[in-house]
C-alpha cells in the first residue's frame, strides 16, 4: 500500500512540474544547501493555500 501511495504522490508531482508549476515540498532539515525555515515556509505556502 506505502507504494502504491508514494507513487501517486511522485506522478502528481512530476505532472504539476510539467505544468510548470513547483509543489512545495517538505525536506529533510539534514539536507545540505536547505534554509533551516523551509519547513516553516512549506506549511505557510499550504496554509496560503488552504485560506483561498
């Protein structure tokens, strides 16, 4: 089922890049060259769009 579920999650990610539009992704805080607030940013982003 894990799969199953990943896999939509990474086709739906690779038809919006296609659109030209970027999903905002969460990354691991240990990840080099990630700003230490990119979590923050990613939850404000889907917060903005929730409030649409």
């Amino acid at each position: 089922f894990i799969t199953i579920a990943m896999s939509i999650i990474a086709q739906v990610a690779a038809n919006l890049a296609a659109k030209g539009q970027t999903p905002p992704v969460f990354v691991s805080p240990n990840v080099q060259g990630i700003p230490a607030d990119n979590t923050n940013r990613v939850y404000a982003e889907y917060e903005k769009r929730l409030k649409r």
